[in-house]
C-alpha cells in the first residue's frame, strides 16, 4: 500500500534540493533526485522495494508538477498569440513532460530503494 505522506515528503524534499541545484546543474537535479527519493524511501520504510517504489512516486509527481505547470504556459501562450494550436500544443507538451517526469523518477527510485533499505 502507497505512503501518501512519505511519497509528499519526498516532493516537498525534492523541490527545495532542486531549488539549490541550479548552481550544479546536472550532477545537481541527479542529486535532488537521489535526496527526495531517499527521504521517501526512509519515510516509508518496508525495505528495497517498498522505498524504491515511493521513491519513484515522489519523483514522477515533481516531474508531473513541473509538466503541468509547462503545459498551462504553453496553452495560454498559444491562445494568446492566436491559432488553433494553443489547446493542442499544451496537450502535447503535457504528454512528453509525462513520459519524460517518469524516465527521470529513475535516480529518485533508486533513492527511495537506499532510503527503504536503511530504514
């Protein structure tokens, strides 16, 4: 069964990381990730698979935040300029930040399964 409040905490602990990792930016965000699946993991505890497992949600909704977030940007810009590709181009762009906020919950399961060992 899904945590909720380890998998929020993760969130929240990734963000603020992520916040600071503008100064080392690749190794930065990869370690962001890494911290805020970890404190999912710790959080939720029952082992590897468990702590991978919220650690992976943790990571996958920052990327989906972010997604969401990019997409509203991208639709009210569309609409604004005119055309009919502002309501599809923020779909789109929704759709690949998705895919993409998963590949990228990899480093915060990885995280999450150090976090769940630990724990």
């Amino acid at each position: 069964m899904t945590d909720w409040k380890a998998v929020f905490v993760g969130f929240l602990v990734g963000v603020v990381v992520s916040v600071f990792a503008f100064a080392i930016p690749v190794i930065g965000h990869i370690g962001a990730g890494l911290i805020g699946g970890f404190a999912a993991g710790y959080v939720a505890g029952g082992g590897i698979g468990s702590g991978a497992w919220h650690g992976l949600l943790a990571g996958a909704l920052g990327g989906l935040v972010v997604a969401i977030l990019l997409a509203i940007v991208v639709t009210v810009a569309g609409v604004a300029i005119g055309g009919p590709f502002g309501l599809l181009g923020g779909a789109g762009v929704f759709a690949i930040g998705a895919v993409i906020a998963l590949l990228l919950a990899i480093d915060s399961a990885i995280g999450g399964a150090v976090g769940g060992l630990l724990n």
